[in-house]
C-alpha cells in the first residue's frame, strides 16, 4: 500500500501539483465551482 511523502513521490507531485493550481485560482479570485475543482485533479 502505497502512502504520501517519501514512499509515494507521484501522488506527493499530484497533490503539490493541485494545491498549486488551487492557489493560483483563489489568487485571481476564480469562483469555487465542481468544474474548477475537477480541474485541480486533472492539471493542464
């Protein structure tokens, strides 16, 4: 079973890749929608 941090260090970039993408949309004021979040798990 795989887990975040050291041993997991794809899914550690996925989510550092998606708080990123989160930040940048609440920076530019971006309303919160299912579509934006949906974003956030699929990086462009």
């Amino acid at each position: 079973m795989a887990t975040r941090g050291g041993r997991d260090a794809e899914g550690t970039t996925r989510v550092l890749t998606a708080l990123d993408l989160a930040v940048d949309d609440a920076e530019h004021g971006r309303q919160l929608t299912f579509a934006l979040m949906a974003k956030w798990q699929r990086p462009r």
